[in-house]
C-alpha cells in the first residue's frame, strides 16, 4: 500500500525596519520567496525584526503587503496586514482566492509598508541591501487556471472547424460535452465527428461519426455528453429549417 504523506504548516518569512537602537550592519542573507496558490485563501506569516534579527514590538503600528508587477508597472492587490502578536512583531497577510482570480501564473514582487504611532509610512526590508521587494510566486498548483469551452459559431460553413484536444491528459475515462444553442427553431441534424491521428496531421477522412442528434423545431438549448479519447473534434451541422447558432464544447 502506498502513503502519501503531506504537510501542514504555515508560510513564515521575515521583514526588517530599521530603527536606531542598532548598528546600520544587516545580517539577514535573503528572504525565501512567498508561494501563493490559485482556488484558495493563502495566510502568510510575516515576523518583522531588527537589523539584528532581534524581534520588535509593532505596537500601535499598521503594515499591509502590495503585489506588483514590475515590469507593467502595475500594482494588482494591497491588503492590510492582521496583527497576531503585536509585541512580538507577528502578523499575518491573507491574499484571497478572489485576489489571484486575474494574476497570470508567474512571478511578482511584493512590498511591505509600515506606519508607525507618529503616521511615518516606511518600507519593510526583504534583503541585506536594503531591498524592499521580495518575490512572490502565483502557482496553480491546488486548482487549475480556468479555462472556457471553445466555441464553434460555424463561421465557415455547415462544418466546423477542427478543435484540437489532449488525449494523454484525458486518457480512457475521458467525458466531453457540448453545449448547444438555438437561435430560431431548429429543425435539422447535429453530427459530433472525432479523430484519434496526431491533431498535426489530420485530413478530412480522418474523422468519423461519434453521434447524430436530430432535432424536430427545437428552441431551448441542451446538452450532449459522450465519451471517448480524440485528438481532435468538430461539429457538422445540417439545417432545414430555423437556426442552430453555436455549439460550446468542453473536453
């Protein structure tokens, strides 16, 4: 039997401010990258210590995290931080399953700002040379990125276009379903072709007949589901009367 073992903990990283109870001597090397995950709410814990690595007391203080886009010059989330233990300096960013819904999968920069009692706003160091921008990674590693059914609008005629597929990914169990979409009443055929030859190289006797569906005046959109691994599909419809506007299809 084979165990799977996996881990529970949370994010912790370090920032330093600056203050003046201690020499201008950093010690800290590099601060880890922050990793932040799609489809779920991420907690982060940051610690803010002196040049020293010693703990200081955040008191009265407020901090918040932004994520930027150096490059584009964009910056996307700001969010305030949550003060777990204020005298010791700990407090949390949560970056929300809603923050990363736009955020392509890559990496960012992200900065820490901190005000103190008096209203002074300064920045939150994350190397030894008084960097202050550290490095976070948005993964897809607990949901896949989103990705919409392709359309087929027969744009071109009463046969669609090929739509490639990834057969290894879907191997034997492999469900698809396509969406269907009348515009006026629909009297005709709609035949589901597929092909199993390498998507780079199918001609048009490559494809057989996977279903006919028949509709008689049909005005309410529905639904075909069908099995099977295919490199690719396409659609053909045959019209005798009324309108079939387009057929929405998911692997």
């Amino acid at each position: 039997m084979t165990v799977t073992t996996g881990y529970l903990y949370a994010q912790k990283h370090t920032a330093v401010i600056t203050d003046t109870g201690v020499s201008n001597l950093m010690s800290m090397f590099y601060t880890p990258n922050i990793k932040v995950y799609r489809g779920i709410d991420n907690y982060i814990r940051i610690e803010f210590k002196n040049r020293d690595q010693k703990r200081v007391s955040m008191t009265d203080h407020s901090a918040s995290i932004i994520i930027l886009d150096k490059e584009n010059g964009v910056a996307y989330v700001e969010r305030a931080l949550t003060a777990i233990d204020q005298r010791k300096g700990v407090w949390e960013a949560q970056i929300t399953e809603s923050d990363l819904l736009n955020l392509d999968s890559k990496f960012y920069n992200y900065g820490l700002k901190v005000t103190n009692p008096q209203g002074r706003t300064a920045p939150a160091y994350a190397d030894d040379n008084y960097g202050a921008n550290g490095v976070i990674e948005v993964v897809d590693g607990v949901y896949p990125t989103f990705v919409a059914s392709t359309t087929e609008d027969f744009a071109g005629g009463d046969l669609g276009s090929s739509i490639a597929n990834a057969p290894y990914i879907n191997r034997n169990t492999a469900q698809h379903t396509a969406q269907v979409y009348f515009s006026s009443a629909f009297t005709g055929t709609l035949e589901i072709q597929g092909s199993i030859n390498p998507s780079n190289s199918i001609q048009n006797a490559d494809f057989t007949t996977i279903s006919t569906t028949t509709y008689t005046a049909q005005t309410d959109n529905t639904y075909i589901n069908f099995t099977g691994v295919y490199s690719a599909v396409r659609f053909k419809r045959t019209t005798t009367s009324g309108t079939l506007s387009q057929v929405l299809y998911r692997p």
